[in-house]
C-alpha cells in the first residue's frame, strides 16, 4: 500500500473518531449516557472495520441448547463488530449470565476471527414451586421453564421452597434403589429439612432427616417382605428410628373396624 494511501486511510480513521467523539459528548450531556456508549462502541468499530478488523468468522462449539444466535446476542457480536474492541472477557462473562451456560471461553484472533466454547448445564430434575415446573441443574439453578420437551418427561420431580437446593441427595439416592425410584411420583421438601415421597398410588412416605439412604433401604426392605406399598395405606413413617408408623386408608380403617366388631359380636356369642 502507498504511503499517500495510507495518509488517506489515518485521515479517515481520525475523522470519523473525531465526529463520533463529539456526538457521544453531546449525548453524555444530554443524560443519555447508554446511547452515548452504543454510538462510541458503534464509531469505534466503524474505525476498525476500517482499518482491517471487521470480525468476518465466529466458531461456536459446546452448545444444545442455546442456539448460536442467542450466543451471538448476548455476546453482543454484530455484523458490524470489530474485533480491536472486543473485550473476550466482558463477553465471557455475559454468556455465563445465560441460565444454560455453567462456562464459557471467548479467544480473539487477530485479525478477523472469535472463538466461543461453552458449557452447558445438565438437566437434571424439574422442580415445582409456586404452581410452576422448572428445569434445574444438579446445582439448582432454574434453567428452563418445563416444556414437553422428550429430554424433560422423564425427570423426577422435587417439590417446595429450597428443594433445588437439596435435589441431588433425594435423586442421587432414588438412583441407587431403582426399584423404589419407578414408585415415587414425586419427593416434597417439607419445612426446608427433610423430605416426604408421594408415590405414584397415592401413599405418603415420611423420611427423617437423617440417615436418608438407611430409611429408604428399611422401607425396601418391608415392602419386600410384607409388599407394604402395595396396601390400603396412605402413610408410611420413617422419623422414628426405631419404628415404622402405619396409617391406613379411610376405606381399611373402616373396614377393619366392621371386622373386629363382627369378630367381637362372635365370640359374645359362642359357647360359654
């Protein structure tokens, strides 16, 4: 390139710094100190692009379920953009900002290209609060609201206020006790410390606060023995850790009653 074009291009670049200098100042006056920042960044990418730097090519890997333009977006890369003014750490940080995203890795290079890795997070459970499903991570954080997504249907639900942040322990142990986890419709965090499980046939079991994996291995225990969760119950107790408290179903109570009155009226009137 000659010289005399070179002069020309600098001419140019301090120009245009000059004109969007004066405007953003003006603006800053006038109160508008986010408009002021959009025609500053807006002038000196203008100059970059100018002098060589227009961002020409943006290579996104690691996302699902984030799509690039949302990355793009957030990531506030424009068609306009000019890589000279790109702070990869400022960017890093704001797609980070997404539910979706745990991490993320923004590298510049020179002089027309960006590379973005992201991390997403995993859904993990759905959790009810307030009447509303959510998708959270492992971690708790809400990520999605529930959709009938075919990733999400089959995600165990936690219930109640703090349950997010208690949901690996209850699925981490559901997990290890197959058998019980095809059961349970639902776990329910009750006064932010233990937790209660609703079974898909309606039965409530009560779990203590402690030793949550020795309850749940009990509770297997007797249903296998004496099929405890198959019965015309609606409670099962676990607290006490040395006994398991039964409350039968309206139905059997009643039921139960009528037999040991008729049994009672029989042996009135047996032999003497």
């Amino acid at each position: 390139m000659s010289t005399s074009r070179l002069g020309r291009r600098s001419a140019s670049l301090l120009a245009i710094a000059v004109i969007g200098g004066f405007s953003a100042y003006g603006t800053v006056l006038g109160g508008h100190v986010e408009e002021a920042k959009g025609i500053a960044i807006d002038v000196a990418d203008a100059a970059g692009n100018l002098a060589g730097f227009k961002v020409k090519e943006v290579n996104i890997s690691g996302h699902n379920h984030v799509t690039p333009a949302q990355i793009l977006e957030t990531a506030g890369i424009k068609s306009s953009t000019s890589i000279l003014f790109l702070n990869a750490d400022e960017m890093r940080a704001r797609l980070e900002s997404l539910p979706w995203i745990a991490s993320a890795s923004v590298r510049k290079f020179y002089p027309d290209r960006i590379e973005i890795a992201v991390s997403e997070r995993q859904a993990y459970a759905l959790w009810q609060i307030n009447g509303e499903l959510k998708v959270i991570a492992r971690d708790g954080t809400p990520i999605a609201p529930y959709s009938d997504d075919p990733r999400y249907v089959q995600l165990p639900i936690v219930v109640g206020e703090g349950a997010q942040n208690h949901v690996g322990e209850i699925v981490d142990v559901l997990a290890r006790l197959p058998a019980l986890k095809e059961q349970v419709r639902a776990a329910i965090f009750v006064a932010e410390r233990r937790w209660t499980l609703k079974t898909r046939n309606g039965i409530d079991v009560r779990l203590p606060e402690e030793n949550l994996e020795g309850a749940l291995v009990a509770l297997m225990d007797l249903d296998r023995e004496k099929k405890l969760l198959s019965r015309d119950i609606t409670i099962v107790d676990l607290r006490l850790p040395d006994r398991v408290v039964v409350r039968q179903s309206d139905a059997a109570a009643a039921a139960r009653a009528e037999m040991l009155k008729a049994r009672a009226k029989s042996k009135k009137g047996g032999p003497a």
